[in-house]
C-alpha cells in the first residue's frame, strides 16, 4: 500500500488543477504547498486552495483524497 501512496504522491505537484475523490465533497482546487509525510503512516499532506484568489480557503489534504484535472 506505501507504494502507491507514493506513487499518487509522486505525480502530484505544486500548481497542479485537483478535485476531490471523497465521495460526497464536490470542490477543485490547486495544489499550493507540498506539505510532506505528515500523515498518519507517512501519508504524502497537500495545501490546496479552494475559491476565488483572493477569498478562497486552503485546505490540507492527503494525496489520496486528491486527483489531477485538466485545468
């Protein structure tokens, strides 16, 4: 299971388009921080900010919970 952790982690970057893949939470954002290992179990911690540039929320987010759009 590490391995794809990081394998998902790995093909994310910082500016990357993402949405959510947790059913149920309907939102895209922009992956602004790489945040490292911090999870339970070393789970890959992104800051994604969500909303209007100026009047958006960050949120921070496992790697797995996250998946790549076109922007």
């Amino acid at each position: 299971m590490a391995r794809t952790q990081t394998a998902l982690a790995d093909s994310l970057r910082v500016g990357d388009p993402v949405t959510s893949k947790v059913p149920g939470f309907s939102w895209k954002g922009i992956i602004v921080e790489d945040l490292g290992p911090l999870g339970v179990g070393g789970r890959q911690i992104f800051m994604v900010h969500v909303g209007d540039e100026n009047a958006g929320r960050r949120f921070a987010v496992p790697a797995e919970n996250l998946e790549r759009v076109a922007a």
